[in-house]
C-alpha cells in the first residue's frame, strides 16, 4: 500500500515555505521543519516525513541547487533553474581565422 501525505500537513508544510520566502531565505529542510514546529507543535521526524510523502506526491517540488534541497510551492515555482543545454560554450569549431 502506498502511503500518502497528510493534506493537512501538507497545507501547513506549503504555509512553512512561503513564510521562509518572504523572510527571503531558501526554504530547506531545516527551515520549513522550524517553521511548522513553531506555528502547529509538530516534531521533525513527521514534518520530514510528509515533506517527503509530499515530494513523491508532486504537491510540493523539491530543488537542488549548490548541493543544499530546497522546496518549492508548484503552484507558484517561480524561477526554475534550467539545464544548460550542452554545446553552448564556445569550443573553437567553426570561427577564427581560416588557414588558407
């Protein structure tokens, strides 16, 4: 059987993140379980267990960016790191002067 998160853990999970946004900090894991313990008293086993739940859900996104996970409303992402797509650098192929 597949667990799945708690919609009301999630709601306050997704309530962590904005609050640490608009602080303009990144909302890791640290931060959001802080958060949720100080506005609803729930321990950091179980906000980190629905974070989780929420992530494989797709409720909430989860973002790597310099090594360090944080998480994301998906229904407001705002800026989403691209890939860099491979090949854009310059590789010398194809410009500079001929040898004719």
């Amino acid at each position: 059987m597949v667990k799945l998160a708690n919609p009301m853990y999630t709601q306050w999970i997704l309530e962590a993140i904005k609050k640490v946004k608009k602080q303009k900090q990144r909302p890791s894991e640290e931060r959001i379980c802080n958060a949720v313990s100080m506005s609803h008293g729930l321990d950091r086993k179980t906000v980190l267990e629905q974070l989780e739940l929420s992530v494989k859900d797709g409720t909430i996104l989860k973002v790597t960016n310099k090594g360090l996970n944080s998480y994301k409303d998906p229904d407001n992402p705002g800026r989403l790191a691209l890939p860099k797509p491979k090949g854009s650098g310059s590789s010398g192929v194809g410009g500079g002067s001929g040898g004719g």
